[in-house]
C-alpha cells in the first residue's frame, strides 16, 4: 500500500500542474508568516495599508477568508502551522515566554540561561515540515521567528532546516536584535552581533533572495516567518521601530512620531520584502514552479474581512484574533484573482506541502489536517467540518459547521472565576454580536459535546513537553 503510494506520489504534483508547465521536479515551497498582523492589508479591504506585493499576490492567486490559525497568539499558532498538529497534541500550548520583562525586571545573562526562553521548546520528538520535505529531497531555510525554543536542541537547523538566521524567541528589538537587552539573533546555531544596527526585516528580506538564487540545484521550502510588524521587544514605550525611508515614501501627509504611522511603514517595509522575493522568483523563471503562502500568525485589535468588523484581536477567542488572512499563489495551478470561503486551518499547510513535494508521511504519524490543494483549486469541498481550540490559560473554542462555541474567563484566571459561555453563527454573524448560548440550548449542547469528545482524544495522545505534567 504504502509502496505504491510512494510510486504514486510523484505523479501527483504532476498532475496538479496545469497545460504548459514543465516542472522536472517538484515544486519549490515558499511560506511567508507575519507576525500580529491579522488583516491589515489592502487586498483584505484595509486599504490605508500599502501593500501592493501582497495585492499582487492575491490578484494572481486566492485569498481565504475562513482560514484559522491554532492560536491567537504567537507559540501555540505556529507550532500548529510546524508540526501540523494541535498544541494540545504537539505540547506547545502555551507561550514560551520570560513574564517576568511584564514588570520591568531585567534577566542577566546567567537568569537568562536558566529561564523558560532558554530552557522549553518544541519536544524533540515532534515532526517538522522541514522534516518532512528534507526527506523528499529539499533544501530548507527559516529566515525569521522561529518561536521554538533557543536550546540548540530545539533551533531550525536541529529540526529539519539546512539554514537559519532569526531568532529563537518571542520577538527582538528590529536594530539590536536583543530581546529585553539579551542577544537573540542567530545564525546557524551561534547567536551573532556582526549586524547589529541593521533592520531585521532588511536581513530577513537579503537572506531569502540569497538562499533563492543559491537554491538552484535542488528544489527548496523558504519559510519566512517575520517577525513584522510585531512591536520591538524593548523596554521603550513606542517600540514600533521602521526606517524613516518607509514613512516619508508612503505617509508624506501623516505625523512620522505616531506609532500608527510606523506600525504601517512596518507592514510596508515587510510588503516590499516579499516584492522582492517575487521578483526572483520572476527573474529565474521559478514563478511557474513555486507555490506560495502567505498568512498572519494571528489576529490584531479592528480586524475586519471585506469591511465587515470581527470582535476581539490578538489573544482573544473570537475571530478577530483566531481567523486570520490566507493568500496562495502558483500561477497556472492555483486560479487567479479569487476568492475562497471554504472553512480551513493552518493545520492543512504540513500536509498541503508533502503533498505537492510527493513526500512519504511516517506511518505512525497523527496530522490534524489535510491537503487543501484541490479546495483551493475549486476541485473539491473542504473535508473540515470542525475545528477546536483550547488555551488552558485563557479559553476554550470549537466550531462545529457554522456554529462557534466560546467559553472564555481573562487569562490566566481560568478555574478561578466561573468562565463566559456564548454561541455564535459565524457565518451568518461573522462580527460574533447575537449569542444564541440562550435560544438555541440542544445546539449550545451538541457544539460542547464535540468539543469534549475532542478534548479526550487530546488527553489520550501520546504526551509531549513542555507544559503537560506528565
Ligand atoms: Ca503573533
């Protein structure tokens, strides 16, 4: 069976491609993370974003709008996308975060080295996508935020990826590359202070048109997770940090010092990034061959979806902060200029991306998603009917169909304070404003019903670190 699978594969991607190309390999795979946010840009309808790299993308491929992501927050939305499994089944849940910067505390280098952002990271024992396409033959670079961890043990070039340059944690100061005065920014396995002084999204933005250009031998998976437009990590007040070149050449009209205006020059700084990884894959004549991805690690406060306004943001259980923009773009494979509605998750991308690369799955692999290729390709409903969340902090989420169950307390004081139940029809009332917890009671019930059933299968799974107890 699973022989013939593997003779199988190959002709798969090939069958994919439409009349005309001529891939001799697989395809490269270029995946492009933003970090917090959500939906401001213009080819979403935010249209004060400049954007016009991620337009274009949109307009020569597919933008989603019922795309989620496993968190609403940093750590446990990407280790989704990463392994392609649930936090609760990968381990990495909760943030990986030294809290203790909230109350202006100051680690020193031997705090540091002791502390949850040296010490947890992704289980060793979890799957990558770069484990899963270096298997099938691909070069692997991360320029970015990694987010899983910093012990050697648990950096990209332990976990699947050929190159890495970015950072381990959370978030870093653009110009330092420290986090909270703690150097953070590596390349390979050692941590590197030779471009301090440099914009990280300009090194991030350099490292991937390089790996491009040198990638030419074997096909390649470009994971470019930014760490744009999150705010610096720094104990500055406005930490939104953007050259002045990005605010005087697109808000001449606007007041530079405010940090809405460099939040947005942020958002541009990154789109002209991505303009330029484009524009390589055009100069090589790869852009017939590259499949691309775009989408936000999570939610941001006055996040809207064609102009109709979602409730809550980052952190938050509603879909401003779990519902998050999708752009995919191979020309000639992916229909261009459109637009999908169909209900899917950051879960779908492992499997999308051994798919299209004709990788084998380990056998005793569990994944949580799917090969959404053909969804996108109009070929096929999305096989999603369901979709489940539980920060054990914070909130507990399922969407059964249309329907979406929250039962949410403030974070950090779940069990202490009787949490909010609510129910909402997300897609009649995507704004999430008529909880019908009170009128449609059996629905209330067959929603959290699901939602346990799934909760048992999680505590069932093979345990992993760092937060379970077991
Ligand atoms: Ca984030």
């Amino acid at each position: 069976m699973h022989l013939l699978l593997h003779v199988l594969r190959p002709l798969l991607w090939a069958s994919l491609l439409a009349a005309g190309a001529t891939a001799a390999r697989p395809p490269n795979i270029i995946l492009v993370v933003s970090d917090d946010q959500g939906f401001d840009l213009a080819c979403f309808g935010k249209k004060e974003f400049v954007t016009p790299h991620l337009d274009r993308m949109a307009a020569e491929g597919i933008r989603a709008t019922s795309f989620y992501n496993t968190g609403s927050v940093c750590t446990p939305s990407r280790s989704g996308l990463i392994t392609g499994r649930q936090p609760l089944r990968n381990g990495t849940y909760e943030m990986i975060r030294n809290d203790m910067v909230n109350y202006g505390h100051r680690y020193t280098p031997t705090e540091y080295a002791m502390s949850p952002e040296m010490t947890l990271g992704l289980d060793v024992r979890e799957t990558t996508f770069g484990d899963i396409l270096r298997s099938a033959g691909y070069r692997n670079a991360v320029f970015g935020k990694w987010d899983m961890g910093q012990a050697r043990r648990f950096l990209p070039l332990q976990r699947g990826f050929d190159v890495f340059v970015g950072h381990g944690n959370n978030g870093i100061d653009y110009y330092t590359h420290e986090r909270y005065g703690a150097p953070s920014l590596f390349r390979g396995n050692e941590l590197s202070t030779a471009e301090k002084g440099t914009y990280a999204t300009d090194i991030f933005r350099r490292e991937a048109v390089r790996f491009i250009r040198d990638s030419a031998a074997k096909p390649f998976f470009l994971y470019l997770p930014f760490n744009a437009p999150h705010s610096a990590s720094n104990l500055q007040k406005d930490s939104n940090q953007v050259p002045e070149s990005y605010l005087r050449r697109y808000y001449p009209d606007r007041d530079p010092a405010d940090a809405r205006t460099k939040y947005a020059g942020m958002v541009s700084a990154m789109d002209e990034a991505i303009g330029d990884v484009f524009a390589t894959l055009r100069e090589l004549k790869l852009d017939r061959d590259t499949l691309v991805c775009f989408l936000a690690d999570n939610g941001r406060n006055g996040g809207q979806i064609d102009g109709v306004s979602l409730r809550g943001g980052k952190s938050s259980p509603f879909e401003g902060g779990l519902r998050t923009p999708f752009i995919a773009w191979w020309p000639g494979v992916i229909p261009a200029g459109s637009t999908t509605r169909e209900f899917l998750t950051s879960l779908e991308l492992l499997p999308t991306f051994a798919a299209v690369a004709g990788a084998r799955l380990p056998t005793d692999l569990t994944l949580d998603g799917f090969n959404l290729l053909p969804v996108l390709q109009g070929r096929l409903k999305s096989p999603r009917s369901e979709m489940f969340w539980d920060w054990p902090s914070a909130f507990q989420v399922a969407r059964v169909g249309d329907l979406k169950w929250v039962s949410y307390t403030p974070r950090g004081r779940r069990g202490e304070v009787p949490p909010k139940e609510e129910l909402y029809d997300v897609a009649q009332d995507p704004g999430e404003k008529r909880d019908l917890a009170a009128t449609r009671p059996a629905d209330l019930q067959r929603v959290k019903a699901r939602f346990q059933a799934w909760r048992a299968e999680m505590e069932a799974t093979e345990p992993r670190g760092p937060f379970r107890n077991f």
